[in-house]
C-alpha cells in the first residue's frame, strides 16, 4: 500500500506539497520522513542522476522520479508492485505540473501547494487495492515498464551523500536507520543531539503544515459563511419589520 507521498523542488529540495494524513499506520513514520528529506537534500547538492529509482528502507520502498526540477516521491510497503507505484506518481506527476506548472519556480515557502494533498487523497485511493480491475488491467500495461529501474538501499544512496559532503549529511546519515538485518547507530551524545534537533525540525514543519491547512479550509469555507450570515441577517430583519 502507498504509506506516504511528498512532492519537492530538486534545486534546493523545499518541500512543495505531501499527503497530510500520511503514515498514520506507519511505525517510526517521522523518522522516514526525515530520510526522505534527506534524500531531497541529496538530490538538491546532484548527488544522484537517476530520474527514476526505487530506495529500500526496513519494510518499505521509497519510489521517485524527476520530472524537470520537480521530485515525486511515495513510499509503499515492500510487496507494492513497483509498476503501480511509479504509474501513481505518473499521475501525480501530470496533475502538479497542469495546476501549479507556471508557480513552482517562484514559490518560496515550505508546502506552498498544500491544497494539492485534495488530488493526493483522492488518487491514493485509486492504487490502495491492488486487485481492482483497473490496477489489474494497469499491471498488465505493457506499455509501462519498470524492469530497468535501479533499486539500491536507503543507506548506501545516503551513504554517497556522507562521504562527498561530510558536514552537510552527517546528521541525516547517522540517524538510526533501519535496514533488513539491523540497525546502523552512531556515537550515542552525537545521535541524542540529532535526533533532538530533527524533532525540533519535524515540529516546525508540522506546525507550518497545520497552519498552512487552517489556512486553505478558512479560504474555502469562508465565503459561504459570510453568505449564510447575510441570509440569516435578511431573515431575522424580515421578521421583525413584520
């Protein structure tokens, strides 16, 4: 199943637009939400030429592609068929750059497109179950391949970014990361200090991400509001002239 999808800027790896109610079910969801701006960061410095790549992380997958200066990115559990996978970010893809195309270059603050989490949902649900006839019929597509699409392991993807740019990775390389058999841990003082300066990082961001969502739904609920009032307000003069 698709666990989380995010949306960034390759040029300096500003997140543009995710799924809001992403990773719910997932454990340590917060931590590979960190890997994945990590991967954004990697990506921002041209650290990976791939545009399309498949990033094995514990139970899941990070699957992306980049389309222009724009990363695509969902992460699904590991038994999610790759070509479903990369066809919803297809979609997701096609979508973004119809509605936003003429203001990704210019946007400047964190999650600017956060209403586009509306399509995300919406087409999320399409690819949750596997077995529908149209994720069938999509499956057996021979027109969308994915054979060729290198898979490598999220610590050895990181791992190029540690050793080209010490001091820029460092926090986000030696963070606990989970791989098949265990997990890779750093000096105990430097991963305490980490770790709480990234929870302190993933607030901020949550915190934009909330206010930024507040934001959309008082646009989109205010003016029926105010026309409801003016009603309410016609009526209650009506019947006291009466």
């Amino acid at each position: 199943m698709v666990k989380v999808t995010m949306i960034a800027r390759v040029t300096d790896g500003l997140p543009l637009a995710e799924g809001l109610d992403d990773g719910r079910d997932v454990k340590d969801a917060e931590m590979y939400k960190q890997q994945v701006k990590a991967l954004f960061k990697n990506l921002a410095s041209g650290h990976n030429d791939a545009s399309r790549m498949s990033v094995e992380t514990g139970p899941y997958v990070f699957h992306y592609i980049i389309e222009g200066r724009i990363c695509y990115l969902t992460m699904c559990d590991r038994s999610y068929p790759k070509k479903l996978a990369f066809q919803y970010l297809e979609d997701l893809k096609n979508e973004f750059e119809r509605v936003n195309g003429a203001q990704i270059e210019t946007a400047a603050r964190p999650y600017a497109f956060i209403k586009f989490d509306t399509f995300i949902q919406k087409t999320k649900k399409l690819y949750q179950d596997t077995r529908t006839q149209r994720n069938i019929a999509k499956l057996n597509d021979e027109l969308y391949e994915v054979h060729q699409i290198m898979t490598r392991n999220v610590q050895e993807v990181l791992g190029v970014g540690e050793k080209l740019d010490h001091a820029t990775f460092l926090p986000f390389i030696r963070l606990p990361i989970y791989s098949q058999n265990s997990l890779v841990f750093g000096d105990n003082a430097e991963v305490s200090q980490m770790s709480s300066r990234l929870t302190s990082e993933s607030r901020i961001y949550a915190d934009k991400a909330r206010d930024l969502n507040r934001q959309a739904l008082i646009r989109k609920w205010a003016p029926v509001a105010i026309v409801l009032g003016v009603v309410f307000l016609l009526f209650w003069v009506k019947t006291k002239l009466w």
